[in-house]
C-alpha cells in the first residue's frame, strides 16, 4: 500500500470513524497537578497534538485509583472533580478533528507508596510483606476501571484504552508468575485473563453502545506466555469486546526468539488471528512515513506513533506533506524540543528516557 492508503478512514464497531490510520500512543508526560488535576501544561500538549492531523489520540497513562499510581504528576480520572480539566482536553481534541480516549492505569504491585500509591499484587509471593488482594479487592479496582470510563464518558471522550501492557495491573493478572490466586482471578488462563474481560464488558455495558473501547496489550517479560496472549486476544477478537487492539511493541520488526511462533514476526502472530470487526495497529519505533505504509501491508489497520510524535507533534500532516517524511535523529538537543513547544516539565521526563535528549544538552 501506498502512503496515500494512510489517510483513507477507518470505520469502528462503535461510535464514529477514524479519519486516517494515525493514533497518537499514550505518552505519560509527568506534567499533571497535585492528585492528578490536568495542569495548564497537560492542556498545552494536548492542544498541540490535537491540531497535528490525529485519527485518535489517546492521553497519558491515567490513573483510575489514587492508590493505583505509578508516577509523580501522573494524571487522573479517579475523582469526580478531574472532570472539568479532563472535559477541556476531550473539547479541545475534538475541535481539532481527533477521536480521543483516556488511557486506564492501575499499576498494581507497581504502585508506588512514596506517591500515595498503594502496591496492590496479584499474589503475596511478589512483594515481601505484602499481601495479595482479596477477591473484593480486586472486584473494587475493576469496578473503578468502570467508574472511571464513565468519567471519560462524561468529560466527552470517545472512548478509553484499557492499559494491558508492561506488568500494570490487568497484565499482572495475565501473568502466570504473577498471579498465583486461587480465587475465580487466578488459576487457568480464563481466570487470569477475567479481571480484563470483566473490564472490557463493564465498560461496555456501564457506557453504551457509542463509546468506544480499545486495549493495549504487550507481550514481553513479567511472564507473559505469547501462546496465552494470542488465545486471549483471539477469544476478545472474536467477541469484539472491544474497537481496536493496540499492541505495544517496542520494535513493530521484532521477530519471536523462542516458543512455538519462533523465526515469525511478532506483528504476524497477532494480524493472523480472524479479527471481525476489531481493529488492530502497533507502537514501535515508527519514525517515518514510508514504515507506516509498510505496516499497513504487514497487516496493521492502523500505526501508533509515540516517540515520534513527540518530536514532530503534526506527525500525520508531516506525512501527508511529504510521502517519504523520517523523523529526525535522535538524540535531539533540549532546544529543539523546547522550540517545537514542549514543556520543561515534559523536557526533563524525556531527560529520563535513554538516547532521546542530548546529555546535559539546554
Ligand atoms: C515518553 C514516553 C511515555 C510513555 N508513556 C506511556 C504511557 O503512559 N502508557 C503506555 O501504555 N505506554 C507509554 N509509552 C510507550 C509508548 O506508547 C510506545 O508504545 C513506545 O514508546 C514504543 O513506540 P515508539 O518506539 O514509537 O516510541 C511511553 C513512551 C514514551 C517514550
């Protein structure tokens, strides 16, 4: 497929379509107000990629409990007083043409205790001292992936992103090390993998038909077995509870070094599960135009753009301008990104990530 095929709109099971095949990924940017308020800050970014030509953008890792949280000045969606800063991003996501959805953290045994957070594991076995949830408990964080989707609702997204990936709470359930219940949450793979599905049609019943839900899902370390993950995404696949499978790869070429998919290509271990009418698309370093295209034929619906997005906050209208548009190489000086309009807050989280700003670069 050409570039071109990039901005041909994509229909999805529920509420409206997708203009093109670009979703900006959550990108957790530590720029939020005490309790997870949406700072002046959060609102900036989000006006700067809402006029960057997104299909569908989707917010930072949010966190749906106070308890649930992973990162200083992490967002929220856990009070009911989140909405009005939350209500200003989904209109200003939708005045620039975008889809929006709020991304559900809880980040279970992650939590951090030194921001509030309230470690939460799967098992007792994985933090010294720390119990297991109880069956209530459990049900209690489900029940608030629930409340806060309705949150989203309310503050006029189109939908949420139910964060499965990178050892966060509904992935930790997933895990075969990590979950080792003997409760109706634990045991068989159909047990791990309820606390997700029981989000998944929570939502979906508490939100109605028009709202939209998609799911990310990773497949690296924590124990996540690849044979499970693929039979779990084939059963919601084929129940469509859900609108769009997003998997974060974090190299969308990245082939399978062992199990029963070796030698493939991780993309095709899941673009060849029967997906009805569920969309599928990958995060992983796509960096430029001619790659998104060749993910389309790789099988995609659609491409997630994160570092890249960050470095060119138009990503898609880059594209659309020029079919053979790469991102600059990284690393960047701080300028650079400071001109194109990033926050020093959101300057220094990028410090954090290795290779992406120049070292002691201004
Ligand atoms: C600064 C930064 C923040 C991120 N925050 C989140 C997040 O909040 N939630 C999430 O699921 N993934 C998060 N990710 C992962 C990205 O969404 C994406 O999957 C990953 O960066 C691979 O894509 P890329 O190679 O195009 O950057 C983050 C990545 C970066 C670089």
């Amino acid at each position: 497929m050409s570039v071109d095929d990039l901005f041909k709109p994509l229909t999805l099971l529920h509420g409206p379509p997708m203009r093109n095949r670009f979703m900006l990924a959550p990108l957790t940017n530590q720029q939020s107000e005490p309790d997870g308020f949406a700072s002046r800050f959060d609102q900036d970014w989000i006006g700067q990629v809402a006029e960057g030509g997104y299909a569908l953008v989707t917010t930072c890792a949010t966190t749906v409990e106070a308890g649930g949280i992973a990162f200083a000045r992490q967002l929220g969606i856990h009070r009911d007083e989140h909405l009005e800063g939350l209500g200003r991003m989904a209109s200003t996501l939708r005045a620039g043409g975008a889809l929006s959805a709020v991304q559900l953290h809880h980040a279970g045994h992650r939590a951090q205790p030194e921001l509030g957070g309230v470690p939460s594991p799967a098992s007792s076995r994985t933090l010294p001292g720390v119990d297991a949830l109880s069956t209530e408990e459990v049900q209690r964080i489900r029940d608030s992936f629930i409340t806060a989707a309705r949150r989203a609702q309310a503050a006029g997204f189109d939908g949420v992103a139910l964060h499965g990936a990178f050892g966060w709470i509904l992935s930790e359930f997933m895990s075969p090390l990590l979950n080792d219940r003997s409760d109706q949450y634990g045991g068989s793979l159909e047990n791990r993998a309820r606390l997700t599905l029981e989000v998944m049609e929570g939502v979906r019943q508490a939100c109605g038909p028009d709202f939209q839900i998609g799911w990310r899902l990773s497949v690296e370390r924590y124990g996540l077995q690849l044979e499970e993950l693929r039979e779990i995404t084939a059963h919601v696949l084929d129940r469509e509870l859900i609108d769009y499978l997003d998997l974060a790869l974090w190299d969308s070429a990245q082939v399978v070094r062992e199990g029963s998919f070796k030698g493939q290509s991780m993309l095709s271990v899941f673009t060849s599960i029967p997906r009805r009418g569920v969309r599928v698309g990958v995060a992983g370093r796509i960096m430029g135009a001619q790659r998104c295209a060749e993910l389309l034929d790789q099988g995609c619906d659609f491409v997630l753009i994160a570092r890249a997005g960050i470095l060119q906050r138009d990503f898609p209208h880059q594209v659309r301008a020029d079919p053979c548009f790469d991102s600059v190489r990284l690393p960047v000086p701080a300028q650079y990104l400071r001109a194109g309009g990033l926050s020093e807050r959101f300057i220094n989280h990028m410090r954090g990530w290795p290779s992406f700003v120049v070292p002691g670069s201004r």
